[in-house]
C-alpha cells in the first residue's frame, strides 16, 4: 500500500511541477491568486502571505505607468497581509477574488485585441 501511494504522489508532484513548468505568466498569475484564496479561506495565514509575498514580487517598477499600477497593487497586498494578521479571512478572499477577475478580464481583453 505504500509504495501505491508514494507512486501516486510522485506521478502527481511530476504533473503539478509540468503544469507549473509549461503556463504561461498569465496562468502562473491566475494560479498564486488561487492558491492565496484558498488559503485565505482555510484561515491560513502563513501560506495566503506567503503567496501575496509572491504577487509582490511580480511587481515590476520598470517605467512610469507600470510603477503607478505596481504602486497601487503593492499597497493593496500589503493591506491583504495585513487584514490576515487581524485575523480578517473574508476582507482578504473578497479583495483577492476581485483582483483575480479583474486580472482575468485583462489577459481576455489583451487576448481578443491581438496583443
């Protein structure tokens, strides 16, 4: 019996580490709002910080109207930790669902335009 179940962990984690290798930043993206959701609605606080850590570091600062954009974003993560911290699951989920939708609209848009 465990050798079955460590067969299927590994075949498993190889098919999450292919799925993660092969997606696109976008879905990358979608993914990291996922799991920060999840885990802010198990009550998690570590691994939904963890994750919004990892939306902060996607922030890029590259020119002017990206630093705006990033600059806001940034101060909405850091309000999602910290609502965390104060024990606020439901703030955390509903900011972190609308950013993912709205995230969502963005990559459909950009798609349908050609870009």
């Amino acid at each position: 019996m465990q050798n079955t179940v460590t067969y299927r962990t590994n075949k498993l984690n190889t098919y999450l580490a292919n799925e993660i290798l092969n997606s696109s930043p976008e879905k990358l993206l979608i993914k990291v709002f996922d799991f920060a959701i999840v885990n802010s609605q198990k009550h998690d606080i570590v691994k939904t910080n963890e994750a919004i850590q990892q939306l902060i570091n996607a922030l890029r600062f590259d020119n002017e109207e990206m630093s705006a954009i990033s600059s806001g974003l940034l101060r909405l993560y850091q309000f999602c930790q910290d609502q965390m911290r104060k024990h606020n699951y439901d703030v955390v989920k509903e900011i972190l669902v609308q950013l993912r939708e709205t995230w969502i609209t963005v990559f459909n848009q950009v798609k349908s335009n050609g870009y």
